[in-house]
C-alpha cells in the first residue's frame, strides 16, 4: 500500500500524507483531493457492488426506515420479502429527517413528508390515516368529540398540526390544544397512550393491534394526513439489484393493504 500511495504522489506530484509513528494523516492537499473525488469514487463502488449483485441475484441494502415505521410496518413483513430474496441482506438504521445521499453510505430512504428529496427519486407509497386513541379508562370520557381536549393530550414533534387537523374535521377548528406530553417517535406515545397517561391521534396502521387486543380504543373519526410516505433512493443506485428487488416488493405490499 505505501508503494502505491508513493507512486499516485508521484504522479500528482504532491504530497497526500504526512508518515508520523507508523501512522497516515491526510495533508490539506490530501484533504482537498479526497474532497473533489468522493463523489467519483462512490460512483465506482455502486457501478462495482451493482455488477457483483446483478451476477449474484444478491447484495446488501443499506436502508435508512422511520422508526415506528420500520418497528411496526416494515419489519413484521420482511419474512415475505426474504422468502423472494435470500441472497439480499437488508441493513436498516432509522433516521427521522431528509439527508443527501452523496454524503452518506445509504441506498435507499422510506421517508414521510412531501415528494420533493434533492438528488434522488422518489416513489409514492400513500397517504396516513391519523386517528385518536386512548386507554379504554380515559376513552370512556369521551361521549363526543369536543371531549378530547378535555383531556391530557399527547403531542408528536414531527405531526405538529394533527390534532389542529383532526378538530377541524370534527367542526372544532377554534379549539385550544394544550399538550400535557410531548414526545418525538410514535413507539413512545403509543406507549404514553397505553399506559394512561393521555390521549394521542397515532397513524391508525401503528396502533391496529393495540385496538383489536383492546389496551387501546379508537375515539371519533379518522383524518387523511396531507402529507404522505414515499420510498426515495439515489439516481445513481437504480441499476443497483437489491433496490430493484426491494422497491418491486414494497409496491406489492402496499397494493396488498
């Protein structure tokens, strides 16, 4: 490797590292390269890794997921997409907000919002059902809508206009919403709401199971949020196999909702 990185100095006819105690530090010349052929270089590792996947029918998907989507959507369903694609490894991280592909080693983002994601594609997977829930002690109080904001109400950072939303679709559009918690992932208020502390509007998907066991109950209608899920990937990784399999698979999912 020192034989190498001497002879691509050689070449440049600069210095790219300075050797202290067995130990490479980039110079500022190194520093600024590095800078102005990342992109380059990560178009060379996605060409390689798609040609490797397309000969394999295999790959790894890096796939950035919203939490309480991945927990309570995603995951219970991933037996059937590995029954289809043994050969492709998924590794999942959650990210809460938009990021740029070139800065980071992802293939792939299920993101909720509005379609517009700089530099990448983006595939519409549909809208949200948001609806108020409660543990079934507190959701007896309720014998009509206006009774809600009587009550200690849960507050998601990232659906900061649901409740506004919801009493509006109820006529109640003057109302005071005054939150008594205020939690930033769904997986922690659907907890709050379980344990009694307050009442939330949750998208109804998360909370299906919870309501059919009976540890929660639905109260008043449903509302369509206006933003919706989408599933969003780079340009430049289309080609790659593992995205391909996985986008085909996630479209059949939702078609089967």
């Amino acid at each position: 490797m020192s034989r190498q990185l001497q002879a691509l100095e050689g070449q440049l006819r600069a210095q790219l590292f300075l050797r202290s105690k067995k130990r490479l530090v980039l110079t500022e010349a190194g520093a600024g390269y590095l800078h102005d052929i990342r992109s380059g270089l990560a178009v060379l590792g996605d060409a390689t890794e798609a040609l490797v996947s397309r000969q394999g029918r295999g790959g790894t998907l890096r796939l950035a997921t919203l939490p309480t989507f991945g927990a309570k959507w995603l995951v219970p369903r991933l037996p059937r997409f590995y029954a289809d694609h043994p050969h492709v490894t998924l590794d999942l991280i959650t990210r809460l907000a938009p990021f740029d592909f070139s800065m980071e080693q992802l293939d792939g983002a299920i993101h909720f919002g509005g379609e517009n994601w700089s530099g990448a594609i983006t595939e519409y997977l549909g809208k949200e059902e948001m609806i108020v829930v409660g543990a079934p002690s507190l959701a007896s109080q309720c014998r009509a809508p206006a009774d809600v904001v009587r009550l200690p109400l849960l507050q998601i950072t990232s659906r900061a206009f649901s409740w506004h939303t919801w009493l509006a679709a109820v006529g109640l559009s003057g109302a005071t919403v005054t939150p008594y918690l205020q939690v930033e992932t769904f997986a922690m208020g659907i907890e709050a709401v379980r344990a009694g502390l307050c009442v939330g509007i949750l998208p109804s998907f998360f909370v299906t199971a919870e309501i059919a066991a009976g540890s929660l109950t639905a109260i008043g209608p449903s509302v369509t949020s206006e933003s919706g899920y989408y599933f969003v990937y780079p340009e430049r990784k289309r080609d790659y196999y593992p995205l391909q399999a996985f986008t085909r698979w996630i479209r059949e999912e939702i078609s089967r909702q």
